[in-house]
C-alpha cells in the first residue's frame, strides 16, 4: 500500500503504475520495433530524439495552462486519451517520413504527461499529504513487469507484439488517468493574493536545469541502443529484460528510503551521488558486455537515476511556490530530460554506427561535467520550503 494508505496515495499510485507501464515497454523495445521497420540505427536516434525535443514545446506550455487554470488532472487525461490514438496510427505507418511525423506528434501527447503528476504528486507532498518517493515507487515496479514481460513477448511473439502491448498500456493510463486528484491551487490565485514568485531565469534554476540536464544526458545510450547492443552481444530477450528489470528494481530501492534521504541529504548531495555513479555506470557499460558486470552496471541505475530524480524532485518541493510547481517541473522535463536526450540520442545513433558500445565512453564524460557542476559553489543548496 503506498505512504500512509490514503486515497489520495492510492490514486496517485495508480496513475504512476499505468504510466510506467507505457514507459517499461516504450524505452527498451520501441528502438527494437523501429528497426524491425527497417530503420537503420541512425533512423532509430533521429526518430527518438524527436520525443525529447518536444517537451521543449508541448511541456512548458501545458505546464503554464495547468498552473493558472489549477487543473492538471484534466489536462493529463485528455492527453492520454490522444495517446491511444497516436499509437495505434503505427499499425498502418510505412516509411521513415510517415513515422517521423507520428513521433512528433506522440512526443507533443506524452511529453507533459509525466511532469504534471510529478507536479500533482510534488504539490501532495508539500502539503503533507504523502511522501513522493513511496508513491513513485509503484512506477517504477510497473516499470518492471513492463519491461520483463515485454522481453518475454518480445521472445515468443516478435517484434509486432512490442506495438500491441503499447497500445494497451496507453488504454490503462487513459483509464488510470481519471482518478487524479484535482488541484487546488493556481497561479493566478497566488499572484492575486501576493504570493511567492518564481522565475525560471534565476541563476539556481538554470543551474539546476544544467547539472540534471548534463547527468540525464548520460542514459541516451542505454535508452536508444542499451537493448540492440545486448542483443548483438549475444544476449537473449529474456535476460535483456530482465537487465532493465534489475535497473528499476534499484531504483525502487532508492524510492522507498526517500523520506529517509531526504531528511539527510540535500538535493545537491544527490546531484552529486547521482553524477559519481554515473561516471562508474557508463564506463563500465562502454567497456564489457560480460554479463556480470551488465548485472553491476544496471544495479547502479539507483543512484544515476533515482537519486538524480529524488533530487530534482526535492528541489521543486523546496524552492518553488505552490502555484508554480506544474510549470516548473514541465520546465525541468522539457530542458533538463528533453534537451539532454534529444541531443544525446541522435549523437548516440551517429556514434553506435561507428564505435558500437564504445558510445558509452561520451556519456561518462558528460556525466563528469554535470558532476564537476554540481560540486561547484554556485549550485545552491535549498532554502526552506515555500508555501
């Protein structure tokens, strides 16, 4: 049951476990369904790092409506509903142009999807109503049974079953969607009775966009070609997913000791975690296929990951006011996850074709840049919550 088994958790919780789903299928098998369509990898990096580059769109704006009409719940299940049909319009998509363009329109669909219950959940937690960690965790579980039961289908069924499982994951959440919880507190409320302010061209913001936009960019590998490179390396499906399984499984780990983290280390101190693993991670992967060290690699996806997302997660609690909290996590998923990948997976496709795994290595240096970042002074510790 999630954090204090209220209602609110529970709604919540769902919504998370229906969206990961979609996610647990989407990151490692949709590059494995566009190349069985005939896409050569470089086709593959193009066509995901359309997704990312939306979010520098469709998530700021749908954050900005949300926060001043103080109803993200709405906008999440209207979205969801289109997702379903973007999805299915795959079935009957031939060619490159054709997908390219559905991909726009799937990133401009999903891409806010995620920030808004972020937000939702965030706001929940600033109110006391529930921890995010605890909460979250339910995603990423969902993120496992997607993931090792798509490796699964993958196996006995093909690469078309990889279509048909999205398809129903985007129906669920659609479903899930309309249990939210309504919010209750928009900005135009807040600016009207002189509430705090927020500023997105505020020297700690920015700098919190580049150290978690530069240790995100790291995973560009691993999402667009983690499964193809496994695959070539002779792994079989089941056993790729259940590599993914075992990196999500990690961070669920970090999820639930959130409230605890939380209380003891700021969100510079996961940043910076966050960016020493990173380092490790992508070495190691750029460097083995070996099984075991696989196995090693993916349990540090905790800290590259969880602890960077816990992190970014507590500084939005911490440094933004209440009604502003939609936009700003729309902002972080736009910049800091959007920019990174759709930089990193179309350079992650270009140098896959020539260096294979060894794409890796470009990764851990990133990493280092976003962790020599965080480490510097002017990456701000939080003050105290706002209101």
């Amino acid at each position: 049951m999630p954090h204090g088994s209220s209602a609110l958790a529970l709604r919540l919780a769902l919504a998370y476990s229906a969206l990961f789903l979609w996610m647990g299928l989407y990151l490692p098998y949709w590059p494995v369904w566009l190349e069985h369509r005939g896409m050569s990898a470089g086709q593959v990096g193009i066509l995901l790092a359309v997704a990312p580059w939306t979010r520098v769109i469709a998530s700021p704006l749908a954050g900005r409506w949300a926060d001043r009409s103080g109803r993200s719940h709405r906008l999440v299940q209207g979205l969801s509903v289109i997702l379903v049909l973007t999805a299915a319009a795959f079935f009957v998509a031939e060619g490159f142009g054709v997908l390219l363009a559905l991909m726009v329109v799937l990133g401009l669909v999903f891409a806010p999807i995620v920030p808004l219950i972020d937000g939702i959940t965030v706001g929940a937690e600033a109110e006391g109503h529930l921890s995010y960690g605890p909460v979250r965790l339910w995603g990423s579980g969902a993120f496992i049974v997607a993931s090792w039961a798509g490796g699964e289908l993958l196996e006995r069924s093909g690469e078309q079953s990889v279509l048909w499982l999205l398809v129903g994951a985007a129906g669920l959440l659609a479903l899930a969607s309309g249990l939210l919880p309504g919010t209750t507190v928009a900005t135009r409320d807040r600016d009207a009775a002189g509430g705090p302010s927020f500023s997105p061209r505020r020297r700690p913001f920015v700098v919190f966009l580049a150290v978690t936009g530069l240790l995100h960019l790291g995973h560009a590998v691993l999402y667009g070609f983690g499964t193809v490179h496994w695959r070539a390396a002779g792994l079989d499906d089941g056993t790729v997913g259940l590599l993914w399984a075992e990196g999500v499984l990690a961070e669920i780990v970090v999820f639930a000791l959130a409230p605890a983290l939380g209380r003891r280390i700021s969100p510079r101190g996961l940043w910076i975690v966050a960016g020493l693993a990173s380092v490790l991670r992508w070495s190691l992967l750029a460097s083995t296929t070996a099984l075991p060290w696989l196995v090693a690699g993916q349990a540090l996806h905790g800290a590259t990951f969880g602890a960077l997302h816990l992190g970014a997660m507590s500084y939005l609690r911490l440094q933004v006011p209440a009604g502003h909290r939609a936009h700003a996590a729309t902002l972080y998923s736009a910049i800091a996850a959007g920019v990174a990948l759709g930089i990193g997976l179309p350079l992650a496709g270009v140098l896959y074709e020539h260096v294979g795994g060894g794409a890796y290595w470009a990764m851990s240096i990133g990493a280092g840049l976003g962790l020599l970042l965080a480490l510097a002074p002017s990456s701000a510790e939080p003050r105290a919550p706002t209101p």
